[in-house]
C-alpha cells in the first residue's frame, strides 16, 4: 500500500508540474440572470474536470474512483464532481441545442432531486458517502460545496424546464449556509462573524479555499435568476449569506498568503499539519476564482491577491512549496 501511495503521488507531482497555466476558460457572460454558462467553461473531458471520474451509471451519472487513503477501493458518487460534469454537459447544450445533451444535463439534475436530504431545521442538502481521513470524517458529511453545485445545476434545470420543483429544492438549500458546523451546517466561524462556507464538513474547521469560493458562485447564481421580483425573501437571505462569505473571505486571506506561495487550507483538526501548500494547479485554479470575483463584486483586494498568487507561480517558489508539501504528505502518510 505504501509503494502504491508513493506512485500515486509520483503521477500527481507529474501532472502539477505540467499542469497548464490557464485551467479553464472563464465564461464571457458573468451576470445575466439568464444562467448560461457558468463562470468557468468545463469540457466533458474526465482528464480536465478531475482525474478520479471513472465512469457513468447507467442513467450517464459520473462515478469518482476512491482516493489513495482509502483502503478498499470502490466507484461512488461524489455529488460536487456530478455537478461539475452536469455544468459541462450544460455547456455542451448550449453550444449544440442537441436534445441529447439536453436529457442528459436533465438526469444530472434529478438526480440532485432523487439524493436530497431534507431537514425541517436545516432545509435541503446532499450528503457524501466516502471516508475522508485527512479530515477525521467517517460518516456521509455534508458541503457546501456540493450545495453550490446542486444549486448551479438546479437553477439551470429550472430555467430550462420551468418545473418549479427544480427552485423549491434550491431555495431550501440556502439554509444550511445559515448554520455553523457545530448545528449541523456547512459554514465553520460562524460564531465567531467569520463563516467559512466547508468543502468538507468535520468536526473542526477544515477551510479549504478554493471550496468557500466555489460555494460563493454558487450563490450568486441564486441572486443573479432569483430576482426579489420571484422570490424577495430567499434573494434577500442568498445575498445576506453571499455577502458575508465574501466578506470573510477577504478578512482570511492574509492567512492563506505565505508570502511566496498559498496555502490549502486553515485546518483545525487534530494530526493535520500545520502548514499544507496548495499545488501548482491549485494556486492557478485560486488566483482565477479571485479574478473572476473581483469581476462580479469590484472589490480590488480580489484582484490585488490574484495578481499578487499569479507572481508566486515560479521556478524558485515551486521548488520551495515542495519542500513543505513534501513534510506534510509524509504527516499525512501518503509518501
């Protein structure tokens, strides 16, 4: 299993190394309130989306493979990947207008209607079944990750079908934004006035970056279709969730700046290390997100961090991050 682990990260190092300079092309139309595409063009290509996506059910639903930690490995359904190929498979409708894509972005859909959770306190929210030892987590978690992608796939499918399921739905997912990990939501420091909206929800705050600004997307789908004209009070409360993310998020940032590189994550949990570099692909993938943000809010400390993370991105700095992550990896025992 070690020499196995030791491989995998081998291949992984590879492929950051060659990881391209711009990983996705971001969408010319960000603020319609018809939602097109979405802020980053995803191809159906399982090499570009994400390396673990194996294969399709029989309904053309993605299936993740498990990671290295895992030690029997299986096919399982990761509900932040589905969305993420369900936008791609949008984004291939809009360009064909083929019914084929069309049905197929549809059962994506539904299928976020069929694996719904449904709370009276919490409202409405998809769970994950796989292990994540990194994080201590053993038992089905939530994300809010995995809401913003059920909400961008929802959204759309509303707008295609006009089926008011595909809104009801989305409009209960709004609400586990509005409670801290320790009530069962998604947002970690919320009791604190500094909501960190999870990618992975533990017991402790894990604070995955680019997972609390692709939840921020997420929302501001909602706020961009949802106009107070058809629903004032979930506009009103996704705005009130978004901006309070947003603001978080500029008040964390100096934390994930390492002054040559960026961090991962600030995590809390007991045994993770305590300093763990984002990869190559990562850093390019945050700096994007931050530039994108900055385009659909205007705050220039968005666009001062993204240009000052692209600066990072060299020879020097590389070789430095992978002395870290190296140390944290081997914390971590995946090498």
């Amino acid at each position: 299993m070690k020499l196995k682990k030791k491989w995998f990260m081998l291949k992984k190092l590879k492929g950051d190394l060659f990881q391209p300079r711009v990983i996705y092309k971001v969408s010319s139309d960000l603020t319609s309130a018809k939602l097109g595409q979405y802020y980053f063009v995803f191809e159906e290509n399982f090499k570009k989306l994400n390396k673990l996506l194996k294969e399709f059910d029989n309904e053309g639903i993605p299936l993740n493979a498990t990671y290295i930690d895992i030690e029997t490995p299986s096919l399982h359904y990761y509900p932040i990947s589905i969305g993420q190929y369900g936008l791609a498979v949008f984004h291939s409708y809009l360009k064909t207008q083929l019914s084929v894509k069309r049905d197929h972005f549809i059962r994506i859909a539904d299928w976020f209607l069929k694996n719904v959770t449904r709370s009276e306190r919490l409202g409405t929210y998809w769970l994950t079944d796989v292990p994540k030892p990194e994080y201590r987590i053993e038992k089905p978690w939530k994300s809010a990750f995995a809401q913003s992608r059920a909400i961008s796939i929802l959204l759309r499918a509303w707008q295609v079908t006009g089926n008011p399921q595909y809104l009801s739905v989305t409009t209960e997912a709004l609400l586990p934004f509005t409670f801290d990990i320790t009530e069962g939501g998604v947002a970690a420091n919320l009791n604190i006035g500094r909501p960190f909206y999870e990618e992975y929800v533990a017991n402790e705050p894990t604070m995955v970056l680019d997972g609390h600004i692709f939840a921020l997307f997420g929302l501001f789908d909602f706020i961009r279709s949802v106009s107070p004209e058809i629903d004032a009070n979930a506009n009103t409360l996704a705005r009130k969730i978004f901006q309070k993310g947003l603001d978080s998020l500029l008040s964390w940032l100096p934390e994930y700046d390492m002054g040559f590189w960026v961090r991962f994550n600030l995590c809390r949990v007991e045994s993770y290390p305590e300093i763990d570099p984002c990869t190559i692909g990562y850093l390019r993938l945050i700096s994007a997100q931050l530039k994108v943000l900055y385009h659909l809010t205007g705050h220039n400390q968005l666009l001062s961090y993204s240009l000052k993370f692209e600066k990072y991105d060299r020879l020097p700095n590389i070789l430095k991050m992978y002395l870290i992550k190296r140390k944290a990896l081997k914390s971590m025992n995946r090498i």
